[in-house]
C-alpha cells in the first residue's frame, strides 16, 4: 500500500467523522431549544408548518417568530418590545416599553411579547455591512391603489433570544435609518432617511421604517391587516376604500296647508298657508309648460309664504319672502307686509304695512337682527269717548320704527322645549306720528328633570320673565298690557292692566314672570299634566306696585295629537291669590288648534 494511498484514506475517514459529529451537533442544539407557551393557552406550539415569512433573511431559521394557534385564526408572536407599540405579557398585562438607541448584545433570557394591536407577519432584516444602528423595514402589502410605495410604520416584532447576540443585533430598535433598494413608485435610495414619525404615548422616542421590495417576501405568508388601522402619513387604511353612489331625489318644497283654533283670546280663528322652501324671485314663466310643470319661481333655495287667518275677533293677512343667504353672505333677508285686523273691547284696530328685516347667525345659537318696519294704524269706533288716552289716539297714524335684537336660542323644541334656553334683548325707536324709545328683554329657561330610558317621558321644569319698558309718548294701542293665556293665566285677555275709567289703556312699564312644571301623564306622552304659578305686573309708570302685583298659581293638562299639528291643545285653570281692584279674572284658559 503507497503512501498517498494511506493518506487518502485518513482523509476520508477524517472527513467523514467531522461530518458525523458536526450532525449530532446540529441535533442536540434543536432539541434543547426553548420552545416559548402560547400566550393565549400556555401550551406549547404545536404548529407542523410556522406561519413566517421567508426571503428576506436566509440565516433566519426559527419557527417561534409567528405562529398560528390550532383551531382558531389567532397568530402570536414572540418578540423583543416592538416599536412604538403597547405590549403585554402571556397573562395580558399592558407593560411598558422602553427604546433602546443600541441594543444589549448580552441579553440571554428569552422575551416573549404578544402585541395588542393588529400587527404584520413580517421578519425585519439587517445589513450586515451597515452598524447595529441601520435596518431595513418588514414589507407592507400595497395598496388597492396600486401605489408600491409608502411611509407607513408597521409595529415590529422579533423571535426569542435563541442566540442572544445575533438576535439582539438583528432586531433591537434603532434610531437610525438606511432605508433598502426599493421597486416600483416612491423607490427610496441606499443613502436617503426619512423623517421620524409623530411621537407616541409608549415610546421615549420616534422611529421611522421604509418598506423592502415587493419581490423579497412570499405573500402567502401575509397576515392581512387590520381594517381598522390607519397611518398619520397614509390617512384612511387603503382596504377601508368603497365605491359610493349617492342617489338624491328633491324633497318636495312646497306646502298648502289649512287649520282651524280657538282659544279664550281671539275667539275662532281660520288658517291657510301656501309655503314655497325653494322659490325663485327672478326665475320668471316664459312659457306655460314651465309654470305646469313647476319650474316657474324655483330653485333658488328662497322661502316664500302667503297665509291668510280670517277670524271672528282677529283677521290677518301676509305675504313674505326670505332670503337666506343675500348676495351669498351670510347675512338673511326678509321682506313681509300685512293687514291686520282687530276688535278690542273698548276700540277696534286696523294696521296695513310692511318690515324688512336682516338677520346674522355668530354662532348656530346666537344671532342679530334688525328690523325696519313701516305701519299705518287705524283707530276706529271706540265704546267711550272721554278717555285722553283713547281720544287722542283714533283716526289714522304713521309709524316708522327700526328695532335692534340679540338673542341666543338653545332650546330643543319650540313649540314644547324640554332643555335648552332662550334669551333675546331688543331696542326700538320709533318715529313719525309718535316720537318714543321701546326696550325689551325676553329669558326662559328649561331644565330637563327626568326622562325615560328612550328619552320618552320626559318631565320639565321651566321659567319665564319678561320685562319691558316705553316712552312716554307712546299711543295706547302700542302700551303693555297683560292677562290672558299668553300672558298672565287666571285672567281676563288685558284684564290685568290699568285702567282709566272704563277704559283698559295700558302702562309704560311691564314684568312678568312664570314658573311652570310639565310632566306625561300616559305612556305615550299624548296626556301631559302641568302645574303653573303666573306672576307679575304692568304699570303705567315705571315702577312695581305692591298693590298691583298679581300672582296666580294653577293647573292644566296638554293634549299632543300629530294630526292636529305641532301645537298642543291647552286646557288650564288658574286662581288668583293677589291682584288689582279694577282687575278682571277669568279661572278657565284655553287653546285648540287644528293644521293640514
């Protein structure tokens, strides 16, 4: 046997015992590795197939990086404190995170971390002739948009510490970027960083990622993101995108609507109303085919309102365009004129005119407004004659007044508010056949007490005053009177204002107040009961009178029906306990109205 033969052989017979060893090597480190419970169960893995992505890293060999938990839809990872990122312990305890500028290559006890938030089944890769400091991002799936890149930043995770230098160094945080080749639209260069992200509540400082190319990862491994998730740079998450298609028909504009009340103030009284939301002053008829098929005065977001209340005792007529928005501004305009109708006790009174009005919203509660109005007013067929007051005043008289206003509205309903408030403050000044100053102030306020769990049955507790004062030169049909359902209950209509002979003339000054209780009484909230107490005065100077001053405590109940329209019908009694010797009461009040 030759020498080279006998080296061969020793060669080979080397050869093959490295193999062998190195083999069983290889098989004792996996079967001691540290195989980390499930943080939901705290089983052990079981999964035959890991549920990693693969390609970016080749030295990259643990399957404890995201793995699926039999039988249900859940992947856990287990990693070292994620990014910018909320993280808990196996029992599902939020513990805080801490960022690290370099990591600690000495870390030998393995971490494991499930995320709280969706996270991206995604293996971070590091150069490794770039320093610690310098990474490349997971991939992110594109968009439906078809947009290949974007600075969105994914939360990161890592394997157990199986080998506690590599691992730390591959997927510690850093503070650094070096951003990896990247295809398609917004490739980023080798040497170009991008800005940091807005900081958050769970990091000490920002860390900003890039995406890899879409080529380095197997998709079939991609944990689909969650819906709800969205990036300060990216705005709405892309798989939140749909198709809309809005279909709109315009609501119906116009109304025609009739009515019949009574009540203990203005006797019967008819209503008809022709209402336009959406006229057109300037959009004359050229052709009947226009005014048929209501083309003809619509369309410009206008309102107009025609409406006619013939009366035993009041007659009022009116006709009145507004227009929202002048000039498009915000400022609101209306011009109105009227006739108005009336036959009072002691004089009947006629008024024809018309007011111009404009309006400015500050806020969607508080508003301004002024008010320009022109009236002729017709004193006429008095049942005395004597009084000065009365005497002076008949025959006809010119009125031109500008009147100022404030007023902030909250209330919920109108009609029948339950919260909310409304305060307005208003100055006049009137000119022509009388020369005098108006100022009035108006407060109601309305607190909710109790309600239903569906908001039904709800009990209010409401307050009211109001107080006003005029000049000296005012007429008598423009003075403060009071009594009535309107103002004072428990009296006469202007049964609770002085007197002058037989003559009810009025006063300079008013203030009246109510305090008023309205709670249901039928599950429905059809029945309501309600309890009052009225109270206050009117003067004809300005000053209170003690002997004079009325107060009125009472009882009623309000019957909601929708068919008839928004108003309720109002039944009330009330009883005076303090009043004026020329006073005239009345215990029964009421309200009935009927609208289509």
């Amino acid at each position: 046997m030759s020498v080279q033969t006998v080296k061969y052989r020793v060669l080979r017979s080397t050869a093959l015992w490295v193999l062998f060893l190195n083999g069983c090597a290889n098989f004792s480190s996996q079967s001691e590795q540290f195989t980390p419970p499930s943080p939901v169960t705290g089983e052990p893995s079981t999964v035959e197939q890991p549920y990693v992505v693969r390609g970016q890293d080749s030295n990259f060999t643990s399957h404890r990086f995201n793995e699926l938990t039999p039988g249900t839809n859940n992947h856990h990872r287990y990693a070292t404190v994620p990014s910018g990122q909320p993280l808990s312990n196996s029992q599902g305890t939020l513990l805080p995170t801490t960022q690290f500028s370099t990591p600690d290559p000495y870390a030998t006890t393995p971490q494991h971390w499930s995320s709280n938030t969706p996270q991206y089944t995604a293996v971070p890769h590091y150069s490794s002739t770039t320093d610690s400091a310098s990474r490349q991002s997971p991939f992110l799936p594109t968009s439906p948009t078809g947009v290949g890149g974007s600075t969105y930043t994914p939360p990161l995770a890592s394997r157990p510490l199986t080998d506690p230098v590599n691992s730390a160094s591959q997927f510690a945080p850093s503070s650094g970027i070096s951003a990896a080749p990247r295809v398609g639209i917004g490739a980023v260069s080798q040497t170009e960083r991008l800005p940091p992200p807005p900081p958050n509540n769970y990091t000490q400082g920002p860390v900003s990622e890039t995406l890899s190319s879409p080529e380095t990862v197997d998709s079939r491994s991609l944990a689909p993101p969650s819906p709800l998730l969205s990036s300060p740079s990216l705005g709405p998450n892309p798989y939140m995108e749909a198709d809309i298609d809005v279909l709109v028909q315009e609501a119906q504009t116009g109304r025609f609507m009739f009515g019949v009340g009574v009540n203990s103030d203005a006797g019967v009284i008819g209503n008809i109303v022709v209402d336009e939301r959406n006229f057109d002053l300037f959009r004359v008829p050229r052709s009947w085919q226009e005014v048929a098929n209501g083309t003809a005065f619509r369309g410009s977001g206008q309102q107009f309102r025609l409406e006619a209340l013939p009366g035993t005792l009041v007659q009022r007529y009116t006709a009145s365009l507004t227009e929202p928005y002048l000039l498009g501004t915000q400022v609101s305009f209306n011009m109105s004129g009227f006739y108005f109708d009336r036959r009072f006790f002691d004089w009947d009174e006629e008024r024809l005119g018309g007011r111009l009005g404009f309006g400015y919203r500050l806020t969607p509660d508080l508003s301004l407004g002024m008010t320009l109005r022109a009236e002729q007013v017709n004193i006429h067929d008095p049942k005395v004659l004597g009084v000065p007051e009365l005497d002076e005043a008949l025959g006809k008289s010119n009125l031109f007044g500008t009147r100022m206003k404030v007023s902030h509205d909250t209330r919920d309903i109108p009609f029948a508010p339950t919260e909310g408030h409304m305060l307005e403050f208003s100055y006049e000044q009137v000119l022509g056949t009388y020369d005098y100053p108006r100022v009035t102030a108006d407060f109601r306020q309305y607190f909710l007490i109790h309600e239903r769990p569906d908001s039904s049955g709800r009990h209010t507790l409401g307050f009211s005053l109001r107080t006003g004062v005029t000049g000296a030169q005012t007429p008598i049909f423009e003075n403060f009177f009071a009594g009535g359902f309107s103002t004072i209950r428990g009296f006469d209509f202007r049964g609770a204002s002085p007197v002058v002979g037989t003559v009810t003339v009025g006063g300079e000054f008013q203030f009246l107040g109510s305090v008023e209780y309205l709670f249901p009484l039928t599950a429905d909230d059809m029945l309501r009961g309600v309890v009052f107490v009225d109270y206050g005065t009117v003067e004809e100077n300005i000053e209170i009178n003690s002997k004079n001053y009325r107060v009125a405590p009472g009882f009623g109940m309000r019957l909601f029906v929708p068919a008839m329209g928004p108003a309720p019908i109002a039944l009330d009694f009330a009883f005076p306990i303090a009043q004026a010797q020329f006073d005239d009461e009345q215990i029964f009040s009421f309200f009935i109205g009927f609208g289509r």
